[in-house]
C-alpha cells in the first residue's frame, strides 16, 4: 500500500506485481517530462521521457501516463523486481529561451517485497 | 567515456568551517546545473552555469554560498561558514548545450554528501 507522512511517500509492492506511481505537476506550460529513479548513494537515473503532446510511451517493462488535463503523471512498472527498490522522482521542464528548467517532484519510495 | 564526476563523495565539516564540491562534467559538455537534495526529498535548482558564467543563479541562497565554472578546470560549489541546515547530498548534471533536453539531455552525477557537524 501507499502511506504519505513527514518523509517520502513509500509504496510497497510483492515482487511480481505491477507498480504504480503517481506524480502531479504544477506548470501547464512544462513541455517534457522524466521519470527518474534514485538508488541509494546514487544520483539520478533516466528511466523513460514523453512529451507532452503525447498521453502515454512505453519502454522496457515500464509506462509512463500523462494526463495534462488534470496536470497528473504516472509511471507503471510491470512484474516488479527487487532492483527496482529506489526512489523514484517525476521531473517538469520548462521551456525557456536558454538552458534547461527542469523541476522535480518530491519522490516516491518504492519497496519491492519478498 | 568517464560520465559526470563528483568529489568528494563525502564531506564533513564543522561549523563555520567552508566546504568545497567539484563537479566534473562530461567530456565535450560545458553546461553545469547544482542541484541540492535535503533527506527524503526532490531535488531543488540551485545555479546554471556554463563556462565562465553564471547563467542562472535563482535557488543560489543569497548568502554563504558561490559557484563558478572556469575556462579550465570542474566546476566549484563553495558553502562558506556551513551551518547544519547546509547538510544535504549536492547533484551536478551536464548537457553538451543549452537546448532542449530532448536533443541535449542532462547526465548527473553521484552526488557530494555533506555532513555538516
């Protein structure tokens, strides 16, 4: 189950099952979204991207959702794995002229159990 | 090809004492983003930089803390007169320009963990 409290929010899953994990952004002009992932001691690591002229990408085992309606992304992990315990954190670009504007969500823990 | 070096990994220091993180981008890339990640949370924009300047500075605290990326060499995020509150794992992250992630992406490193005692 998912639990929010003063720390990160943790969603625990047996290993198998699929995962979800939700994400709400706050800028309807943010044009491009990643998914992260955050292993312990470790910086963060490209899992999958989309564009927000579009409503949902696959990769390998993984699917990202984007709803801009609602300004809500998910990321779907498919038959979830002991490595796949990290953190996870959705990231929001914001176009401008010059650079790079990314702003990351506050993460979401995610532990696979035995 | 050695990806976005950080170092140290670790950095303690005391009280009042300055610390010192270097960031090494990728090879080819000259544009920096620091980023500061306080336990159990996002990472928050601290500055921008590409050689020799400082192109965004808008999560930079306005006191205490500096950053510079010279022509030659990584660049430095220094903390002058750390306090316990400065105590957080610093991200850097490269791209080879100032476009579009999607034809520029960022590469992050693993991070300087500060302890601040």
């Amino acid at each position: 189950g998912e639990s929010v409290g003063l720390h990160l929010p943790t969603l625990s899953v047996q290993e198998g099952d699929n995962s979800i994990i939700n994400c709400a952004y706050s800028n309807s002009a943010s044009d491009y979204f990643i998914w992260y992932k955050q292993e312990s001691g470790k910086g963060p690591q490209f899992i999958i991207d989309i564009r927000s002229n579009m409503d949902k990408r696959q990769g390998q085992r993984v699917t990202v959702l984007l709803n801009k309606t609602v300004k809500h992304l998910s990321l779907q992990i498919a038959a979830t794995q002991p490595g796949d315990s990290a953190v996870y954190f959705c990231a929001e670009n914001r176009p401008r002229n010059y650079g790079q504007n990314f702003v990351f969500g506050p993460g979401t823990r995610l532990s696979v159990l035995p | 090809n050695a990806g976005v070096m950080q170092n140290p990994r670790h950095l303690v220091r005391r009280r009042g004492q300055e610390a010192r993180l270097r960031c090494s981008p990728m090879k080819g890339h000259s544009h920096v983003y620091w980023y500061r990640q306080l336990p159990e949370e996002g990472l928050k924009f601290m500055v921008y930089l590409q050689k020799e300047n400082i192109i965004d500075e808008s999560g930079m605290p306005k006191e205490r803390f500096s950053a510079e990326f010279p022509k030659e060499g990584p660049s430095i995020l220094r903390i002058q007169q750390v306090v316990r509150g400065d105590s957080a794992a610093y991200f850097c992250a490269s791209s080879h320009s100032p476009g579009h992630p999607l034809n520029s992406p960022l590469h992050f490193g693993n991070g300087t963990r500060l302890t601040v005692t």
